[in-house]
C-alpha cells in the first residue's frame, strides 16, 4: 500500500487551533467558522489574518457588516494586532458594499449575472494581489443578495474552486443563532465547505464562557472535544473545556 502523503497545511497561528488540525487547515481549503454574535468569529478570523501576514502570506480581509475603519479601531485593542502589515500591503482590507456600489450592484437582490461579476471581482482581487488567506465576513451577509439555495451553491463551489486554484485559504463567517439546529443560514453551506469551526457561548457557574469545536475538516483526523475559547489581548488561547454548570447556549 502506498504511505499516505501528507497535507500542506496553513497553520492558523493559533497554536491551541493547529495542534487540533495536525498543523493548521488544509492549504486551499474553505472553512466556515459558525457562531452566533460575539462568540468571537471576527476575532479568530483576524488573527489567522495577522499570522499569515507575519509569515508573509497576503491576507485579505472583505468585509461586509462591519467599515474596515472601525474593524481597524477595534483592531488596535489587542496586541496582536500590527497596524505595520496593514500599510506595507500584506494585510489588506476590502469593504465589500463598496464594491457593490462600483459594479452597480445596488440592488438587494442579485441575478445569476451579477454574481458572477462577484465571484469574477473576488477572484481578479486575489490573483492580482497573491491573496494567500481570505476572510468573508460574513457569508451570511452575501447570502441575504441569493435568491435561491442554488445561486449560495454556485457562488461556493465557484469561489472555492477558485481560491483552491491559487492554493489560497479562506475562512467564511457563518452567523447563526444562539441555539442552531444546523451551522448556517440555509443549511446548504456547511455542505459544501471543507471545514466547520463551531463557536458558542455557555454558562459556568454563573459566568459565559466561549467554547470552540471543530465539527468538520477535511483531510484531518481532528479532535472534536470543546475547547474553552479566551480571546486575550496576545491573541487567542484554548483550554479543554471542564464540564459544570449549567449547560446551553446563551
Ligand atoms: N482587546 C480585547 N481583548 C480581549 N477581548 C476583546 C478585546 N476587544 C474585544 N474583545 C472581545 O471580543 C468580543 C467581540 O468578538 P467578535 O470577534 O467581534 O465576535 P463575533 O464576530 O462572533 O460577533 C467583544 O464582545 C469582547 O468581549
Ligand atoms: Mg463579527
């Protein structure tokens, strides 16, 4: 039998997250990172941006709720945070409502048309940047444009293959509820991504605590234990989670 060859792997950069992933994420792959709000998504996201730009990986950041101005601001209260990597390029932010307003796609919802000039957009952007880590914050976001399931699954399976061409690894914000019956809005998502990072928040002896669990990744033997997740100003840390108190999400 031929030995198994192994992954390149993306290490994420958050070490209690790469020793889950045998390393990091497999390289090229499309990970959703599902939670509901400030459970800490846009923070893990960013870091796995700055340790990308600091290993010299171009990081993009698309963002679509939140200004890049004010991500930037609130940015700067943690340490880890280099405002360096922003202005020599190698950690670049893109507000993606603007760039529905340049290609005149001003209305709420998109034709079949409209996006594939999206995917097309996003594609030329990485390619001509060498865009080796994306984060689109959130999918959920630019679902809310989809009319049907079927245009969520071409815009994935386009953007993925995409991304995979040029070996560049993506995180997609998936936001959920508190108490989820699946990882995303419409369910069809967490089908076609590589990967699901859960995050939620539940209470311990009174206190809310966030909690991380690797559902799915592809081309991993991972654990899926929870994690406690401690988002500290040095970035973030992980802990097993010790069951007590009274359970559920909050
Ligand atoms: N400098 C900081 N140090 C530690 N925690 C912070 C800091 N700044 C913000 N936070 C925490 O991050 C939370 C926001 O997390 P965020 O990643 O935006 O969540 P989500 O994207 O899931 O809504 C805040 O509610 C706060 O608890
Ligand atoms: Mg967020």
């Amino acid at each position: 039998m031929a030995p198994a060859t192994a992954l390149e792997r993306c290490a994420t950069g958050i070490t209690g997250l790469d020793n889950i992933l045998e390393g990091g994420i497999p390289r090229g792959n499309m990970v959703l990172v599902s939670g509901s709000v400030g459970t800490g998504k846009t923070t893990l996201c960013l870091e796995f941006l700055v340790r990308g730009a600091e290993r010299g990986e171009r990081s993009l950041f698309l963002s679509v709720t939140e200004s890049s101005t004010k991500l930037i601001q609130n940015l700067s209260t943690f340490e880890f945070f280099r405002r360096d990597l922003v202005d020599q390029g190698s950690l670049v932010f893109v507000d993606l409502p603007a760039v529905y307003d340049r290609l005149g796609l001003g209305k709420e919802e998109l034709s079949s048309e409209e996006v594939d000039i999206l995917i097309r957009t996003i594609s030329d952007l990485v390619r001509s940047l060498g865009v080796k880590r994306l984060v689109l914050d959130s999918l959920t976001s630019v679902c809310y444009r989809f009319r049907k399931d079927e245009q969520i699954r071409d815009f994935m399976l386009r953007l993925g293959q995409e991304l995979s061409d040029v070996r560049c690894t993506s995180l997609l914000v998936s936001e959920i509820g508190p108490n989820p019956a699946r990882y995303s809005l419409h369910g069809v998502e967490e089908a076609i991504v590589d990967g699901v990072i859960l995050l939620w928040n539940t209470r311990r002896f009174g206190d809310i605590v966030r909690v991380v669990q690797v559902v799915k990744m592809r081309g991993t033997a991972h654990s899926r234990a929870q994690y406690v997740l401690d988002l500290t100003s040095i970035g973030i840390l992980m802990a097993p989670h010790l069951k007590g108190g009274r359970e559920g999400g909050v």
